[in-house]
C-alpha cells in the first residue's frame, strides 16, 4: 500500500476509533447485554442508550472524572431507565451495571493497549492530536489509559464549546497545533462526524470502518482517502 506524504500532523477521534477500533459505542456496549445475557430486546435498549446519551452531561462529571465513572454513570442511566420503562425483566440495577461496566472496561483497555505501539511509532514521525465529542474530561481519560505524552494538543468538545460535526472543533486543532489542513490526515470511525468535516477543511482523511450506529455504506463512494479496519493499518499508510 502507498504511503501518503507530505503529511506534517495527524489528529485522532477517540471514542469509537481509539478505544473501540471502529465498534461503535451503542454496539460495544449492547454486545456486553449479550455476553452478561441481561434479557432486554435491543430496539428497547437502544432507546436506553439514547436517554443516557442526552442526560449524561447533565450529571456531575468534573475535569478529574475518570472514563470507568463515566462509563459507569452511562450504563446505571441506562438500567434505571429500562427498569422505569419495564422494558426489562427482574434485574438488579447495581449488579447488571457492574457486570457490563467490567466487560466494556475491560475490552476498552485490551484495545487500547494493542494500539499503543502504532500511536507510539507514528508519534516519532508526525504531531498528533486528539479531538473529541467528550465531557470535560478527556485529559483524565488520557491518562488513565497511558496515552499521556502521545498527543500533542487534546481538543474536548466540553471545553472548547464545539460539538462535531462542526469542522470548527477539527480547526482549533489545526491552530493549536500550527498545522495547514493539506499536511494534515483525520483518522476517525464516523463519516459525518470525522470524514466528512475532513474533507470540508480540505484535509486528508483515513476512515475506520467498523459497527456504526448508522449504516454508513450509504457514503462509500465519498471521497475518504483511505480506508482501513484497524488502527494498525496505519503503519502501512503513514
């Protein structure tokens, strides 16, 4: 495979890219429902997942919340909300909630620490940035996980009061980091969240494939400049 060139910097989502390697989050967690076989139908979890999604940020996540809290936080709204709904059947909200919290973690950090050495490789060779749709509290995650030292400059939509798919949350990257979007590859797991801003700011764009949340297929004839299905590919492109 070619590699690109002329590339200066490479700015990363995280959620869905680094810490699930293209699985998306409503499908990582509803395959831990399956594992820990917790008996509710998935269109009613995904119901579950929206409701957490939208009230997460209401809670009291603070700058020093850790990804196991906020996880945690997520899947006991979750629970509460299917238990409220009667969408489920006779479980235990703490329990359920420890048990998928622990197989999600789990997988999280396997991820992530098989990713440790391509980030690490393309660390020596390019800047890097990490831009995501968070809550604060990104800085802390990094850390948690040992990617500390890795990126460069770490854009979180909470603090920087963008939220993609405004392209504007990829520029404050590219300002921060004194880069020109022509030598600058958006590597991300979302066509419209991280694609196809890309592309809106002219700059290159690796795309991750993997369970979305939306069929996706309908925006494979755009013009991602690469695609791949694993993070370790991009020793190969880059």
């Amino acid at each position: 495979m070619n590699k690109m060139e002329n590339i200066k910097g490479v700015l990363f989502d995280f959620g869905g890219t680094i810490d699930t390697n293209g699985i998306h989050w409503s499908e990582m967690i509803w395959m831990a429902y399956e594992t820990n076989k917790i008996a509710v139908k998935k269109a009613n979890y995904l119901k579950s997942y929206i409701y957490a999604e939208r009230n997460l940020s209401t809670r009291n996540i603070s700058e020093t919340t850790t990804f196991y809290e906020t996880l945690s936080c997520k899947l006991n709204l979750q629970l509460q909300f299917l238990h409220r709904e009667k969408y489920s059947g006779n479980i235990n909200i703490e329990t359920e909630a420890k048990l998928l919290l622990d197989t999600c973690y789990e997988q999280v950090k396997s991820n992530i620490n098989s990713k440790k050495d391509v980030l690490l490789y393309l660390k020596n060779k390019y800047v890097l940035g990490l831009v995501s749709n968070f809550y604060g509290n990104l800085n802390t995650v990094v850390n948690e996980f040992g990617l500390q030292g890795i990126f460069t400059e770490i854009i979180d939509s909470q603090i920087h009061g963008l939220r993609k798919p405004d392209p504007m949350l990829w520029q404050v990257a590219l300002k921060l980091l004194d880069l020109q979007a022509e030598e600058t590859v958006i590597v991300g797991d979302s066509y419209i969240n991280d694609i196809a801003p890309a592309k809106y700011l002219d700059c290159k764009a690796i795309w991750l494939k993997g369970k979305s949340w939306n069929d996706q297929h309908q925006f494979e004839h755009f013009s991602a400049d690469r695609i791949i299905y694993t993070l370790n590919e991009l020793q190969e492109i880059l």
